[in-house]
DNA sequence: TATGAATGAGGATTCATTCAT
DNA sequence: AATGAATGAATCCTCATTCAT
C-alpha cells in the first residue's frame, strides 16, 4: 500500500480519505459516522471515535489533508506567475484546473468550508486574499476597494463556480476555459481605473 | 387545493415566520421541527405536520414568503434604474441595503437556497441574471463574457457579502457603503473594453 | 452477509425471542419496537435497529427461527406416515400438537404469515399442500378436487384451530384429540367417492 | 340522495359506508379516521369522534351494517333450502356468490372479524355453526364430531376462500364453481360414515 | 488497536381524540 | 351539525458517542 501521507498513521489517513470522499459523495449532512465507516470498511463507528476526538476533529483532520493535496498542486503554479495580477489570476486558474485533478477533495473542502463553523482554512485563505489586494493596491497594480469585501465575494464566487464545475468534471479544455473566463472576470473587476471613472 | 384564508390561515404564517427566524438562528440542518414549533410556541411538533405536507412543503412556503418581503423591497428600486448596467448596480445595491431591513430572511433565504436541493428560486435568480447579461451584451455595454459562468459567480459573490452582513448588520450607512463596493466591482467586471485589453 | 456467530450472536437471538413472544401475546400490530426492547430489556429501540435492518428483516429473522423449531418437530412425525393420506393426517395432528410445545411460535407465526405481505413461509406451505393433494389424486387416494382451493381452505382451518388452541392450551390429552378430530375431518374431505356419490 | 340505511342519520351512514370502503382497500390497519374522513369528503377528522364514541363503535356499526347488507343476500337463500345438508351448502355457495355482489363488505367484514377483539357478529357466527351442526348430529344427517372444532375450522376456510377471491373478484361462473367446490368439501366432511370407517 | 454492543437523544410523521367556535 | 385547530403520545429510524472485551 504505502499510499499514507506522513502525517498520520494508517488508519487515521484511511478515515481521512473515506470521510473525504463520502462528503465529495453525500455531502456535508450526509456524512455519518456510520457512512464514513462503511466507507472505510470499518465494521463499526467505533473505530472513527477512537481515532478522532470528534466530528469536529475528523473534519479539520481532512481539511488539513486536502489543503495539502491542492496546495501542491495549487501553489507552484502560483508561485511561477510574477506579481499580484498574474498571481491571482493563477489563483483562479490553478483552483478551476485543480477540480480535474481531484473533484473530491474539491466539493468536500467546499462542503466542509460552508458548514464547519468557521474553520482558520476559510478565515486564512480570506486573509490571504485580504492582504494580497491591500499590497497590489499599495504597488498600484489593483484600484482602491474595500479589500476585505472584494475578498469575500471573490472567494466565494470562485467557490460557486469550482463546486459546480466539481459536481460534472468538464474536460480539461473546458475547465482551462472557465478558468481564463472567471480569470479575467477579477482581473478586470480589480483593475486600475484607467484615466476617467465609469459608473 | 383548498383556498385558504387570507392571511394564510394565522398558525400557517406563524410557522412560517419561526420557521425563517429559526434558519436565520440556527441554520438549514438546525431548522427542526422540534425547534420550530418551541420557536412558534407550540406544544408538539404534530401541529407543523398538521398545516404542511411535510418539511418541502414548509420550506417552500418559507420560500414564496421571503421572495414577497424582498421583492417588494427590491424590485421598485431595480424598476426605477435605467439600462442594463444600472440595473445590475440597482439589483445589488438593494439587495445588500435589505440586510438592514430583513435580516432573518435574507439568511434564511441563502440558507434555503443553498440546501435546498435546486429551488426554482435559486434557478430562476441565475437564469435571471444570465438573460440580462446576455441582453447587455447584446446592446453593448457588457463586454463578452461567458455569461452563465459569471452569473454564477456573480450571484455567489453576492451571496456570501449578503450572508456576512446578515450576521452581525452593521449600520445603514455603512450597509450602502459595501452595497456601493460590491456594485462598482461588479459593473467594473462586466464593462466593455475601452480600446486596448488589458493583460 | 458477514458471517454470523453461532448462537445468531446473542443479542440477536434475543430479540428475536422476544419479538416472537410479543407478537404472542399482543398481536401484529401490537409488535412495536418499544415492547419489544422493553420485552428485551433493553434500554431503547435504537438496539433493534442495531441488530436489523428494519421490521422485515427482524420478522424474517422470526419467521426463519420459529419454522426452524416448528419444523424439528414436525418433520420427524410426517416423514414417519407412509402415504398421502396418513401424512395429511400426520400434518395436522403433529401441527396441533405443536400448540403444547411451543405455543407463542405457532401463535407468532399466524400472526406473521397473516400479516406480513405474502411471506414465501405462506406461499410456500399453501403450495406443499396444493401439491400435496395433486400427487395424491394421481395416485387415487384423494377424489377429485380444486386443489388450490381446498388447500387454501384447509390450511386456513387449521391454522384457526391452532390460534384458538394456543390462545389458552389446553391438556395433551385434549391436544392429541382436537388434532384427531381435525385429522378425521380433513381425510374424509379428501376421501375418494366409494361408489355412487352423494350430495 | 335517499340512499340511506333506516338506522343511521345521514352523516353517520354516510361515514360508516366510507369506513367499509377503506377498510376494504387498505385493510384494517389502513383504516386510520385521517383516511376515513377523506374518502367521506369531510374536512377533519373531528366529525367522525363527534358521531362515534371511538373506534371500536365505529366498527360495530360498520359490522352492523354490512351484516344487514350480507343477510339480506344469503338468509332467503340458506332458507330456501332444505334439512340441514343442504343449508350448510346454502351457506357456503350464497357466502362465496356474495363476493360477486358486495366485494367490499365482504372484505371489510373479514378483516373485521380477524382483528376486531372478539366481537359478538364472529361468536355469533361461530355459535350457529356449532348448533347448526349439533342439530344434524340429532337428526342422524351429520356424522359424529367435535361441533365446536369443525365450526370453527369450516367458518375459517370459508373466509380464506372468500377473502381470496374478493381481493380478485373473479366471474360470476368461476365463483359459482369454487362455491360449490367448498360446499362439496364441506359436506363431505361432515357426512355419516356409510357402512365401514375409513382410515 | 480494534470490535461489537449499548446508550439515549433527537429526527419526521401519523394517530385518535378534544375543544372552542 | 360541523369545522379547523390543537394535543400528546406513539411510530420507526439514525445519530454520535461510550465502553467492555
């Protein structure tokens, strides 16, 4: 097998992945012990609550594993783009393509970031897009807006768009479209006002 | 099939009005029955499966009453806007001034909306959207865009500032402020391209 | 489909006791799973649930222990009779003579096979019967007859003698007689026309 | 209207003929007052307890009704036959035809008698076969048997029979002929013995 | 570690009945 | 005579969690 992140013993990560893939599956409310642990193959529930403190910590255990798994897809490709413009739109980009790499890890996280109380994964990639705008608007390279609110509604429409594009897996060509679309929807909505406004 | 009174029969409304308040309190999957009727100030949960079919049933009332208080509050004001792009400058700026005034059904309504498996609330707000997209296209003053995409993302986006407002409502002044920001975003993304693209 | 223990696991084989002793005493619909968890002593009805799928699975689960007593019993004293006739007599006298063994079984079974939607426990006997009375016209030791009639209501009367000698049992000895009497009856029904017949 | 039986006010008939009908298609334990009040046309369930003290008075009525409707078929029947012989088959044949007649009441009056704790119409019945046949044993027309027991298991074929074929009714010859199938059997069954016992 | 059993609360829904109007 | 509203118990079932083995 030896298919375990180094993170957790066997069958903590076995638990991870099942519950990851039943919320891809049935969604957040769907997402029983008892599903989980058929799941897993698991004869009884038992099994989950020896391993985890709660729901709560089996839930945070998968948003810890998922966001690595897109992290190393996401984050080189943001990395390798210059600059707060070309980042964010590789932002968008990454995160649409990444919905064919792993559609599951995908609509869980999606679930999970909607309805686990205010986890620090939602809080921090807020923050995170929070303080790009503020030092792309400091450099000049994005107009004067409330940033924490843009954030917001930005994340979340890129969530939209990513759940539904996870809920049927286009083909690449088309995902690499939506991207390029959504990409330079918030390129255009933050960019600088060239000499006269517009209303 | 039978007709009902006029103001939906007193207990009818009440419910629906706990059922809101309980959404807006406790979430979609906190909405039970139980919870409700405690809410209502009645004595058995029998009383709720006694005036509706079942918890569709009631949620879809829930529905068709919250688009009447919002409708009436929106849809002057969208009236009243000229053009496609003040309108959709009209569309947000009233939907995030409602906050101030109906922040339990604002909530309950995106809480409905996003569990409620495919409302045709939530269908018919897309579609909307998109139709007037393409329409602003048509005319001009939207640039090319893949409109069902950004209709999507748009939508959510408004969503998720609507949604945070709700939570803790902050003034009315303060209210128009972010209903101003997230309207000049959203016209900012949809605008035509003056000469050049940019990026 | 895991493979079960040998004593039906334990708890399983108690329930289904139980079960088979509430339906005795209270009838079909008066087998709820709260008199039966309160029969078992257990502390809820979430332990039934546990251990069956749901009421058909747990009836199944009767239907299958109780033919198996039933059968041990029987089958031994109907192999025993040589020829249709004395086996149709053998039937219904070790059948009634079950009474005095395992009364709530035979109470529970008439119950079940009365209300359980067209059990293959049902079917199955009613076809023994059938095909019971056919092999024996062919070998003329029966007249002739409607088979599945007379079957069905045959296999009726007994199972009414039976409920009403289970509801209060009486003394083997009146037991031994009362399937005699039954015995009598249904042989001389079956019986082939000597010579002229009679109306 | 004017269809109304000479013992009951208009609502009460008119409820104890919807009871039979439900009873009828949805069985005994589908008989809740909810159903009853809908296939009446009434708009609660209210009016039902305001005319019968309960269900069990309810049900009395009904048997009371159906008794009348199911006399009046097979009593100038049974009386026009002649010795008890050909009464007993009167019986049987006029029973079974009756299916053709009153489906419903006939299956309602069977699912009745099966659950309604011990009422007087199935002791009744019960009680008239026993000295029906007692009668005939005098009279030299019957041969030597446990009354009671071949009462009891004689009514009961008779219902199985009856029941089955009221749940398909089937053409008035086909019925005819599994009357007089049953009457055969039963006559025969309780025949004297000619010269030498059988066995 | 892992299993299977047990718990007790809570889920929606249906039921017969009562009562004010 | 009739309605509609209300009650409270009962239905089966699922849940997360605990515990002895």
């Amino acid at each position: 097998m030896r298919a375990r992140t180094f993170t957790e013993s066997g069958r903590r990560a076995q638990i991870v992945a099942s519950t990851i893939a039943v919320i891809a599956e049935a969604g957040y409310a769907g997402a029983s012990f008892s599903r989980i642990a058929k799941h897993a193959g698991l004869s009884s529930t038992g099994m989950i609550s020896y391993h985890f403190a709660g729901k709560d910590d089996l839930f945070a255990a998968c948003i810890t594993e998922i966001e690595q798994v897109t992290g190393a897809f996401m984050e080189p490709r943001i990395a390798a783009a210059v600059g707060p413009v070309a980042q964010l739109r590789a932002y968008v980009e990454s995160n649409v393509a990444l919905v064919g790499q792993h559609p599951d890890e995908v609509r869980a996280l999606i679930e999970l970031v909607r309805n686990a109380a205010q986890s620090p994964a939602v809080n921090g990639r807020l923050a995170l897009f929070e303080e790009h705008f503020r030092a792309g608007q400091a450099a000049g390279v994005f107009r004067a807006f409330d940033a924490r609110t843009v954030a917001l509604a930005l994340t979340s429409g890129l969530d939209a768009v990513v759940a539904t594009a996870a809920a049927a897996v286009p083909e690449p060509a088309e995902l690499a479209r939506l991207g390029r679309e959504l990409a330079d929807l918030y390129v255009r909505a933050t960019a600088p006002v060239p000499e006269g406004g517009t209303t």
